[in-house]
C-alpha cells in the first residue's frame, strides 16, 4: 500500500464561531475539516489569480442562482437585436407592454427574495452581471428622491427603449415613482 504524502501544515488563528460554522459544513458534506477548510482556501486563491475575492466570485454565483430561479435566459445580443428589429416597428406597444410587465414581476420577485440587503442595489448588480453589457450603473440617491442611470454601448435604441420599460417596472414595484425618464441609444 502506497502512502499518502503529509504536507506541513501551519497553525492559523480563526474565530470560533467561524470554526463551528465551518465544522457544521464539513460535517454536512462528509469531508473532514483539514480538506474542507484547505479547499475553501484554495478556492480563494483561485479567486484572487482571477482579480476577484472570494466575495465577489460567491455574490455573482449567488445572483445567477436568482437570475435562473427567476426564469431569465442568457440569448445572444444577435439574436435579441434581429427580433427586435423585427418586430418593434410595428409591434412598439406591446413589446413595451411585455417589458414593463416582466419589469414589474422582477420588482416583485426581488422584494422576496432579497432580505440582507436593499433590493435597488441588488438590482443594479444585477443589471451589470447581465448580458447587457452594462458597464456602469449608478444610483443617486437625493433625499427621498433616487436617480437610476446606466450605460451600454452594446444596445440599439430600440433595446434601450425596452430596457428601459423593464428597468420602470422593476423600479415602481420597488416603491419609487418614476418622475421622468430620457434615454438614448445604450444610456
């Protein structure tokens, strides 16, 4: 029989309810508590080779599980725009309609769902982790008063336009009162 190499091992200081946590995790994926701790710091060095902390990889993990569980799809940015351009001349109302309603059931979707955090924030995340290729989304909060902007240069105006609708109805559902709205192509 062969035998199984020892690697040294160091001793690190970590706060006991955290050890009871990860205790209570290893116990519940039947692994022991040296190869359950060694991978999740394995897992955070991978994270931190990739310019990410174990944070940001886990927070975006858990948004896609929303995105899926909510029934949202990844399609190809091609392929939305050639429908769009299809069918959003002659059917503008109605896709808007189409948006705005998803917008709203979003909205409502994240008031469920989220709990540790404000849903607008989550939701901006979100939009940025989408396959909109939203590079910059910003609230501004004034008071009782929030201004929402955001910017792609990968949508069409017509994109843009029931994006826009969406991001309405996520925005009513979540409490705010939209007062005014301008957009242009990607902004």
């Amino acid at each position: 029989m062969g035998r199984r190499l020892q690697k040294e091992t160091k001793l690190v200081r970590v706060y006991s309810d955290l050890v009871a946590k990860l205790n209570e995790a290893s116990n519940r994926e039947g692994i022991s508590f040296l190869d359950y701790v060694n991978s999740a710091l394995e897992q955070a060095v991978r994270a931190h080779k990739m310019g990410h902390s174990l944070k940001e990889i886990v927070d975006f993990y858990e948004m896609m599980m929303m995105q899926r569980e909510a029934g949202l799809v990844m399609v190809p940015s091609e392929v939305l725009n050639k429908i769009t351009e299809r069918f959003y001349p002659n059917e503008k109302n109605m896709l808007e309609s189409i948006w705005y309603e998803s917008g709203v059931w979003y909205g409502k979707y994240l008031l469920v769902k989220v709990r540790r955090e404000d849903p607008i924030d989550v939701f901006g995340e979100m939009l940025k982790a989408t396959g909109w290729s939203i590079k910059n989304v910003v609230f501004e909060r004034r008071g009782d008063k929030l201004a929402f902007k955001c910017f792609s240069l990968m949508l069409s105006l017509e994109n843009t336009a029931l994006l826009m609708k969406f991001i309405v109805g996520v925005m009513e559902t979540l409490g705010y009162e939209v007062i005014s709205q301008n957009y242009l192509r990607g902004v």
